[in-house]
C-alpha cells in the first residue's frame, strides 16, 4: 500500500514541482533517471535584452515523465522587436540536458504584454471544457509604465504549441512592490476537490501592505471569493510568493517569504494544513536549519519520495540567499531541524525546485539575480 501511495505522490510531483493533488491520480510510470548535471543553459539572452534579462524560471513535467517545459520572465525589447514581452515555452525530452523553442505565450487580450511571475501546470483531470492533459499557465499582464496589475489564465491543448486565453482571475493596480500600492503578483496553480485554486500575493487589502490570498474555480472560468491565507497584524508585514507541495500524511506545506519575519526579512516560513483552503489559523514555523542557517527570500518547495526506506520521504525548499538546498525527512513536524545540502546550482532569484521522475534526484531551475547584467535561464539537478 506504502509503495501505491509513493508512487500517486510522484506522478502529481512530475507534472507541476511539487505534488498538489490526493485525487484521481494516474498510475505510475517506469521512472526514468539522468546523471546529475550542472547549470545546463536553456536560454542565453541576446545582448539587446534589458537587465535584467531573464528572471524568475519555472519548470514542469508533464505525467508522461519524458517532457520537461521551461519558462520564465522574458526582458525582450518590446520597441525594438514591436513585440510586447511574453513567457517563452521551452520543451526538453531528455530530461533537461537540451531544451528547444517551440512557443511564446502572448497577451491576447489586454494588449500590455504578459510580463511578471509564470507558472506552469498539467492538469491531471478535466476542469471545465479542458481536459485532462492541458497545459496552464498563469502569470501577469502588466503594461510598459507597470501602471496595473492583472493575473491571467491560458492553457495550451496541445502540449504548448499553441495557447488561449481563459479567464481573469485578479486585477490590480500598479507593479511597485511597495506599500500602500495595490497590485497582484506571483500565482501558484494547485488541484483540489476537482477544483482549481490559484494562490497569489495581494496588495489591495488597505489593512495589509501585503497578504497571501487564494480564489478557487470549477471551470478555469468564473473564479470565487477571495479568501485569506497568510496575513499579519502589523501593516508593513509582507508575507509572500506562496507555493505548497503535499506530503504522504495527508498534510500540506505552504511555504513564504516573510518580510517582518523576527530572524531576517523575507525569512522563510511554512505552515502546515490538512486543508489546502484553510491556512490562516494555521501556526507559522522557520525553515530552520540545523547549522543555524535558514534560506531567505523567493523560496520554492517540493516532496519527493526519497529516501526508499523512509515513509515520509524528503521535503526540498530552495531561497534566494543560498547555492544549497534544506531537506527534511520529518515531514516538517513543528520540531524538526532541515539539513542544509550544497550545490552547484548559485544562488538566484525564486529557483525552482522540481522533483524528477527517479525519486531521488530534484531539479533546480534559475533565470538569474534581481538587476543582473548577465542573467540566463539554468537548470541543475542534483541526486539527494
């Protein structure tokens, strides 16, 4: 039974980073294992892109365990190339060793140019008129003068070749991350209950400079309530960029950044909900490191299924401060330390980490540092 349940959490892993959904899960295919390698080069900008270039890398295996996708925040030069920017899609069928352009997804409809923050998804059973197998990607319109703020949904029906748009799901106000402004950033795409639940940081809450909220659809179409997740009594607190993986105990982690955290600011922070809609009144706890380090900053997190003989297998959250990685094999139990593991992956803005097919290897994927002259798209996967 132990070796079913491993391997449903694996397969929902492979298709978005982390695993994300308990229901309707397909079987397990042959796993598949690559050397670990090193900063692999996805994309190396031309020299007429604008710093910083690249940013903000997300990756996603599809549930086939042989296709990788890659996007990330695309600097182009919009009056050069008369093209607003877009999230570019990369494929990869050996694991992420080669990678190819095979499209760009484009604002269709508000004509700003889609801009900050991608995320992509597999969904792994029909929601609406999409059907298990579509590919979605949510991230942000936002104009040249970052005058609004307006987080989308498009999905591609044949595995990223083409794209369409699908809804609006928040709209906000100008891209300053700053107080007192009111805009929308940085979605996560999650499965629950046969509903999609896009989580994302919110500025508009005049009580919070900043706060986590999720909204929830049954049709990728009409989207629900806004409904808090993480917010803090004093005003200038910003927790943010939240991601959530599930874990074998039938729990859920949800990870942040924490600016007003005591430890640093933009500290990383979890909390832990057998509920993925229910996480306000749940307790919040560091990332805390057994050598006294901790990440801070754009942290990412996945599960996978590793080591064999331990049922709660190994939780892997990256930050932005650090080249490493912290594992914990107790499923993050409020009084457990996480290990902090070197790589040879440098630190970066928002890295993503990604369980790979084999469950002993991660991915880890970067687009370069905030206001770096010299950004590229890299991917690293390391054998824990």
């Amino acid at each position: 039974m132990l070796s079913v349940l491993v391997s449903s959490l694996l397969q929902v892993a492979l298709s978005v980073g982390a695993p994300t959904s308990f229901d309707d899960l397909p079987a397990l295919a042959q796993k598949r294992v690559v050397e670990p390698y090193s900063n692999v080069v996805v994309f190396d900008p031309p020299g007429k892109y604008i710093v910083p270039r690249t940013l903000y890398a997300r990756t996603m295996a599809l549930s086939d365990q042989q296709t990788l996708y890659a996007t990330w925040e695309n600097y182009s030069p919009e009056e050069d190339d008369d093209l607003l920017v877009y999230f570019p899609i990369y494929r990869s069928t050996d694991l992420g060793l080669t990678w190819e352009h095979i499209s760009n997804c484009t604002d269709q409809v508000m004509g700003w140019g889609l801009r900050y923050q991608p995320f992509l998804y597999e969904l792994q059973e029909q929601i609406g008129d999409y059907e298990a197998g579509t590919i979605l990607l949510s991230g942000s319109a936002i104009p040249t003068n970052l005058s609004n703020t307006q987080i989308e949904m498009y999905a591609s029906r044949d595995q990223g070749l083409t794209w369409e748009f699908v809804s609006h799901i928040a709209a906000g106000g100008v891209a300053l991350p700053n107080n007192g402004e009111t805009p929308v950033w940085e979605p996560f795409i999650f499965t629950w209950q046969h509903q999609i639940v896009v989580y994302y940081s919110d500025q508009r809450d005049p009580a919070h400079g900043q706060k986590i909220v999720h909204q929830v659809s049954s049709d990728l179409v009409n989207w629900g309530d806004v409904v808090d997740d993480v917010a803090y009594d004093v005003y200038d607190d910003r927790p943010g960029m939240p991601i959530i993986a599930a874990l074998p105990n039938g729990q859920f982690i949800y990870t942040y950044e924490w600016y007003g955290a005591p430890e640093a600011s933009f500290a990383v922070y979890y909390r832990l909900s057998s509920d993925p809609l229910s996480w306000i009144d749940a307790p919040a706890y560091l990332v805390d490191g057994i050598d006294g380090t901790y990440p801070v900053g754009s942290p990412t997190v996945t599960w996978t299924p590793y080591p064999a003989d331990n049922p709660n297998g190994t939780i892997v959250v990256s930050g932005s401060n650090l080249g490493g990685v912290f594992l914990n094999t107790e499923l993050a139990a409020p009084d457990s330390k996480w290990e902090y593991r070197e790589t040879d992956s440098s630190n970066q803005y928002t890295r993503f980490v990604m369980a790979m097919p084999d469950a002993g290897q991660v991915m880890i994927a970067g687009g370069g540092v905030l206001n770096g002259e010299s950004n590229s798209v890299t991917v690293s996967v390391i054998q824990l």
